[in-house]
C-alpha cells in the first residue's frame, strides 16, 4: 500500500515539473507582444469621408424624432456628439447599459416626434401583389398620413439631402435608425405609392419611389456602416419591388416613364456595391473593444479572487494586445480585398477569401502563442460571407427589374420573347455569375437564383407582359 502511495506521488511530482515546464514554455514563447503591423496601421487610419452637417443625411435620421421645431440634423449632431464622448470611456458599453438599466440614461423623450395613429399594418414591401393588397389599406393608409403630417414632410426633406456619412464612433451602443420613425414614414408612403399606382394615380407614385430610390443608394455609396449599408439594400430591393409590380400592370404606361425608370435601374456603381469603407470600420469597431480587453477584464473581474487568479496566470500572459490586433487587420484586410475583384471574379474570391477565413478560426499549432487573441478573432472570422451575397443579390435584382423594363417595351412593340432572350443590349443577366435569368414560359416570369436569404426573401422573378399575339 505504501508503495502504491509513494508511486502516485511521483507520477503527482512529475506531473507538476511537466505542468510547470510546459506553463514556463508558454511563458517564454508569449513574453514579448508583437509590433503593430502596417495592414493594422492602414486600417487604422480610416476616418469617415467627411460631410457638412447640413448636407448629412445620417445626422437627419438620428434626429429624426426631433421635438417639434427642432432641426432633425441639430438634434442628430447632439445625440451623435453625445454618443462619442460616452463611447470613448465606455468601449464595452457596460457602465452605459448599467445606467439604463437602471433607468438613468434614458434620453427624455416625451416631447420627441412620435409616430401617432395607432399601429400600421400594411403588407409587406416583398409580398407579391403588393398593389393591389396595399389597395386595401388606403382609407387607413390616408388617414395615417394625415395623423403623422410632420414626420411624412420630415421624410421628404431628409430624400433630397445630398450626402450620407455616419459620424458614430463605432460601438455596439451607436445610434441606429434602424425600426425608429423614420422606418415607419417610408413604410407608410411606400403603401401610399402603391395605393396611388393602383389607383392610376402614376406621377404621384413615381415621385415618392423616384426620391426614395435616389436617396437609399446615396445611403448605398455613402455607408460606411455595416447596418447602414445592409439597411439600404433592403429598402432599394423593397422599392424596386414596387416598381416590378407596376411595370406588371397593363394600366402603367411605362414608356411615358422610362427615362426615370432607366436611372433608377442603372447597374450598382462601385461605390453602391463596395464593401471597402464597411470592413474597416468593422475592423474599427473591433479594435476599440479588442484593445480595451485588459482593462475590461480586470475591471469586471476585480471583485472576484478567482477570476484575479485567472486573469494573472492565464488570461493576462496569454492575450496580446497588438498581436490580436494584427491578426484582426490581416482578417479585415482579406475581406477589404474583394472590393478590387470585379463583379464576375467576386464569387471565386469571396469563397477564397471564405476558405482563408475559416482557416483563422481553426486551432493549429501556432495558436500557442496568443492563444487568447487566437480566440477572439476566431469567433467573428467567418462571420461576414453574408453581406457580400446581399449587395450581390441587389446588383442582380436591379439589373432584373431593368430588363422586365426593356422586355415590357420591346415587346409592346412587337419583338419576340425568343429575341430578346438573345439580345445582348439587355443585360438581362446577373452581373455576378453571368448567368441569364431565366425565363419560364409557363407563369411568363424572368428571375435568378438568389445567393442570400435576403434575396430569397425579395423574391427574385419578376412577371413580363407578353401579349397574346407574341412568344
């Protein structure tokens, strides 16, 4: 029995020798943090193109419910100045969350513009025949135009400014007008454009989705933000859907609109379908919560002495600062890279840039060196695939709404579906995978295959008139 005892303590003592060696190891291979890299520093050096107040679009949406006549773009400036200052002393948002929580940071409201009338329940943008199921709201719809007045003429202004430039600091507490007041206006006058296109009332409608569409790919080129952008892709698709109806109405005289129709169904500029600005203010917004991770941790944990243990033996050694930074850039920089592809090499590269991803958020050997950092940068690594699918879906849906315009007129004046299919001068394909969009006889649509679910969810067919006379 003895000898049993003296056995398991030598395997005991020969376990902790090894056990210190190797934490010893790891000490000397984590000693020094790395150098900030040049990528890291080239990231870090994007600031917002910068946009007079007066002219800034975002400012107007943060401030959208501005009191009664207050300047919405005053009254954004304010939120977002306040916002900054609090960002830069609160990068994890956890003293900020605290107070409202509490109760004590809520910015007072009760003379804020509000939404007034009761909720709106109109159909959804992408729902097929949205017109006529729109139609049958416009005495409700009407009524909540009247109710809401400042906020429709509020609207309305904001669609004529020039510029888009989201001056918040990166910050998962940021200002978003995302579900605000402003979402709801457009919503409503998007359900009164159909009403007016339903009811004949063409110039009306075109006015409102004209602006509309003008206005969300200004936020489209303008964006630096990866909500802001996503945000805008979706009210484009959602306006363009309305305008696939209509040029789906026998009533809608689509050649007396089409030099507007044309523009507004121009292919995505570069800008609109860049993702550059956006990864590097993704990067930004990454490395003000990586680099306040030390003193995050020891701030949380200050009151626990376990988590002090941990944190001086393991978290503390283990986590470089510079390094996981440099290892965030490299990630950045490989999405950032896909905006110099054109939009018939971006699939290859995408799944490259995919693959190289995925690979960051695997354990391999070298994770023994920042092994925290590792960590960290592993979990958002593949995370980003989506966003480029979306605007991809966009460049093609335009490109789709765009040529149900050029069949419906074409074939108005006698062409022949079969001619069209083979014409050349109608990019009536996805600038993406070059593929044609496919025409199906049998429910005399035009559509492609969506890449996102976004997309699968516009819905991706749009209906060509074909007289009875023609293919």
């Amino acid at each position: 029995m003895k000898a049993v005892a003296q056995g398991c303590l030598r395997i005991l003592k020969w376990a902790l020798i090894l056990c210190t060696v190797l934490y010893g190891g790891l000490l000397l291979v984590n000693l020094r943090d790395e150098e900030l890299s040049p990528e890291e520093q080239a990231l870090a050096a994007y600031r917002d193109p910068p946009v007079a107040d007066d002219r800034n679009a975002y400012l107007a949406l943060v401030g959208f419910d501005a009191p009664a006549g207050t300047n919405p773009i005053d009254e954004g400036a304010r939120r977002i100045a306040e916002h900054n200052a609090a960002a830069a002393g609160d990068p994890w948002g956890r003293a900020r969350l605290a107070k409202i929580a509490e109760g004590k940071n809520q910015t007072p409201g009760a003379d804020r513009l509000a939404w007034a009338g009761g909720a709106l329940k109109v159909p959804n943008a992408f729902d097929s025949r949205y017109l006529e199921l729109a139609s049958a709201h416009a005495p409700e719809v009407q009524r909540l135009v009247g109710v809401n007045a400042q906020l429709v003429s509020r609207y309305r202004a904001l669609q004529k400014l020039a510029a888009f430039s989201d001056t918040a600091a990166p910050d998962i507490l940021a200002p978003s007008f995302l579900g605000g007041s402003s979402s709801q206006i457009r919503q409503l006058l998007l359900a009164q454009s159909a009403v007016d296109a339903h009811f004949a009332r063409s110039d009306r409608a075109m006015d409102f989705l004209s602006d509309d569409i003008e206005f969300w790919r200004r936020v489209l080129a303008g964006g630096d933000n990866v909500i802001d952008k996503m945000v805008a892709v979706d009210f484009v698709a959602g306006d363009l859907h309305v305008i696939a109806d209509l040029l789906a109405t026998k009533t809608f005289d689509a050649s007396r609109y089409r030099s507007v129709l044309l523009r507004l169904t121009s292919p995505l500029t570069k800008a609109e379908a860049d993702l550059n600005a956006v990864f590097a203010k993704e990067f930004a917004f990454n490395a003000a919560l990586l680099g306040a991770m030390p003193v995050e941790e020891r701030r949380v944990n200050s009151e626990s002495r376990g988590h002090q243990v941990w944190n001086r033996l393991f978290y503390e050694p283990f986590f470089k600062p510079n390094s996981t930074l440099n290892r965030s850039a490299r990630l950045f920089s490989l999405y950032r890279g896909l905006s110099g592809n054109s939009a018939r090499e971006f699939l290859k590269a995408q799944d490259e840039v995919g693959r190289q991803a995925l690979a960051m958020s695997e354990f391999r050997i070298g994770w023994i060196y920042n092994p925290m950092g590792h960590i960290l940068v592993g979990i958002a690594a593949p995370a980003y695939q989506v966003y480029g699918a979306r605007v991809m879906d966009l460049s093609a849906y335009v490109n789709l709404v765009r040529a149900q315009l050029e069949w419906r007129t074409r074939l108005a004046s006698g062409s022949d579906v079969s001619e069209l299919l083979l014409d050349a001068k109608i990019e009536a394909r996805n600038p993406y995978t070059d593929h044609a969009f496919h025409w199906d006889p049998a429910d005399r649509s035009l559509g492609f295959e969506a890449a996102s679910e976004n997309g699968k969810r516009w819905g991706t067919k749009v209906l060509i008139l074909v007289p009875t006379s023609g293919g």
